[in-house]
C-alpha cells in the first residue's frame, strides 16, 4: 500500500500542473480538455486515484473547459460601449 501512497502524490500533482496550465487552456481547449480527461482516466485505470477522485477530475476538467470557452465568447464579443 505504501507503493500506491508514494506513487499518488507525484501523479496527481502532475495532473493539477496540467489543469492549472491557463495559457494552454485558453489557447486550445478543446484538446486541453480531452488531454485532462485521458490523464485522470489513465490514473484511474491504474487504481492511483479512487472513483470518486476521479468524478472529481472529470468535473474539474470540464469547468476548466467550460472556463476557457467563456473566456473566448467574452473576448470575441462585440464591446457593448462601441
């Protein structure tokens, strides 16, 4: 069990650089997203996160898409005081 706890860490800190990754986000979320959601999946399938962790980096994932798209309405919205 200690291997699991040691290797945990690492890999879930790897994953959080990732989804704290802004400029990428913004730039191509899309691909951003589906990238966050294979790393949380491959981390699940290898039994490093538990189901309900991974729930929670599927959900993180898409607010950090759902984010980056607002972010690029409000950038290609028109300026309301033009």
């Amino acid at each position: 069990m200690a291997i699991v706890i040691t290797e945990k860490k690492p890999a879930v800190d790897a994953w959080v650089a990732l989804l704290e990754e802004s400029a990428t986000l913004l730039i191509s979320p899309g691909a951003h997203h589906k990238l966050l959601v294979q790393r949380a999946s491959a981390l699940h399938t290898s039994q490093i996160v538990s189901p309900e962790e991974y729930g929670d980096m599927l959900e993180l994932a898409d607010g950090a898409l759902a984010y980056a798209i607002e972010a690029q309405l409000d950038l290609n919205a028109p300026d309301s005081a033009a």
